[in-house]
C-alpha cells in the first residue's frame, strides 16, 4: 500500500514539473481610464518557448476567448485588435494598450500551444479600471421627456416655487455626491438638492461634485446657475416653461406634415381612379384584306391586314 501511495507522490511531483506553469503580469493598482497599460505573459517555471505562446481575450458578447496576434486577417484586426499592440522583444511576449477604456478590461489570458502540457494557459487577468463620465444635472421628479430636454445649465424658476435637483453620472462604482454653493461654506452630501419655496437669495451658482470612493483623484463636477424670477413673471419665461414650449413646438410641426403627407397620398391616390381607361379606336373594327370597307370581327377571314 505505501508503495501505491509513493508512486503516486512521484507521479504527481513529475506532472508538476513537466508542466510550465504560465501567468500574466499587470498592473496591481487602480488604473484610470486613459491609462497606457503594459501586460506581459510570464512562465514561472522558464520551461517553455514563448514564441509558442500567445494571448488571448474573452468576449463576453461572444462569450468566447479569442487570439490576439498581429498577424491575423485584416478583419479580424479590426474587431478584436483595434485597441491593442502584441509584441514579441528578446524572448518575452508583451501587450500594449494606449489610452485604455473601460472596454479594454478583459480578462487576458496567455495560453501554450503545447497541446501535450495538462494545463496550458494561465489564470484569466482582469484589468482594474476606475471611469467616471460627466455630471449631469436634471430637475427631479419630472417625465422622461422633459427630463431628456431638462439637463439644465441656467435654471430660471418663480419666487415661491419648490425646486429639486438631482446629480447623477455613470462609474466604474458608486460615487460620492456633495452640492456646495458659490460663496457659502455649506457642504450637501447628497445627489439631490431641495429648495422649498424658493426666495430671491437662494439664487447663485451651486456646484455638484461626484467623486469615487476608492480612488479620490477621480471627480467630476458640474456647476448650475438658478435664478429666482418675480412671482408674477410669465410662465414661458421659466425653464420648465420654455421646456413645455419647445415639446409643444416639436409636436405641432410632427402634426402638420403627417396631415400634409396624408393629404397628399390620398390626393394621388384619387387622381388614379378618375382616369378612365385609354380609348384606343382601332380596336373597334379590325380591317381586312380584300375588303373595302371595315367588317365584323365575326368574318370568316381572320388575317389582319396590319
């Protein structure tokens, strides 16, 4: 029994050993976006050939692992090599991204074209990404339309109306909001600010700032000014005001040439059927040979002339 067990310990320790162990190397810091980022496939164990090793990159839309060499057809270039540059310098095999995306993430792998080796391609390696795109800033609690048009810069309300603000962004995670206004020393740690019935001093400039948790470098900010109108002011003088007439503008004219389209097709389509059919005349009686004047098509001779 011992002797089972102790050539199984050599075998497995033989397998070990015969098998390159493979890994890629990457950066372990937050990279951010717009990054140059280097990857390099290592053999750890320095058995193997790199010039049969290659890297490879999973799709999740095709949900497959594909090669990454700059050898390949110009097409496939196209779609899985337009963001990379794979070099092979003195012996070692290195990935370049310039300006890295958010999309650019992977995970790589390096994989062993030695079909004989038990394992031959090295754990998958995901790229650490922070993003953050720009700030917008919207009036909360409205439709999605008049959201879409909402994305205020200048925002224009009535003496006593209640405004509410809301910051929003896209990231990598979920970051930290904070409103501050212009010349006051107040900090709103919050995506949304509430001014209930507003009055002419809350007017100014206020700033909304989205900054990530993990990697403090990474903020954006958006800043917004609001202006308190008169009580008695217009209704189209106000920013939602304005808003109601550019959607009601864009409806009427969407109106006018539907019913202008309508007109006119069933306009063609009525001048088609008053036409009456062509009236050709010589259909009426068909003339014959050695005859002198025209006969019934009923004649026994039936070999026109024409």
């Amino acid at each position: 029994m011992r002797g089972y067990i102790l050539i199984t310990i050599v075998a497995v320790t033989f397998l070990q050993r015969s098998t390159a162990s493979l890994e890629v190397n990457g950066p372990s810091e937050p990279i951010l976006e717009g990054q140059d980022v280097t990857l390099e496939c290592l053999d750890t164990e320095s058995e193997l050939n790199m010039s049969t090793v290659h890297f490879e990159r999973y799709s999740k839309y095709m949900n497959k692992w594909y090669r990454l060499e700059s050898d390949q057809a110009y097409f496939y270039r196209r779609c899985f090599l337009y963001d990379v540059d794979v070099r092979r310098e003195e012996g070692r095999l290195l990935l370049f991204i310039a300006s890295i995306q958010s999309w650019s993430e992977g995970p790589y792998r390096c994989v062993s074209e030695n079909s004989s080796a038990a394992d031959n391609s090295s754990q998958p390696f995901t790229i650490p990404i922070h993003y953050m795109r720009e700030v917008a800033v919207h009036r909360a609690g409205l439709g999605y339309l008049t959201r879409y048009f909402n994305s205020v810069q200048d925002l224009k309300v009535r003496l006593g109306d209640n405004v509410e603000l809301e910051c929003s962004t896209s990231a990598s995670e979920a970051p930290e909001y904070f409103w501050a206004k212009e010349g006051e020393d107040w900090l709103l740690p919050s995506n949304k600010l509430k001014l209930e019935n507003v009055r002419e001093q809350d007017g100014g400039r206020f700033t909304c700032s989205a900054q990530s948790p993990t990697v403090h470098s990474l903020m954006k900010k958006r800043t917004i000014s609001i202006t308190v109108l008169p009580e008695d002011a217009a209704w189209y003088e106000t920013t939602t005001g304005r808003i109601i007439l550019m959607v009601s503008g864009a409806g009427f004219v969407l109106l006018v040439v539907v019913i202008s389209m309508t007109a006119y097709f069933c306009r063609q389509a009525k001048q088609r059927k008053s036409k009456g059919p062509i009236d050709d005349r010589s259909q009426k009686k068909p003339i014959y040979r050695a005859s002198v004047e025209s006969l019934p098509s009923t004649a026994s001779d039936k070999q026109p002339l024409v």
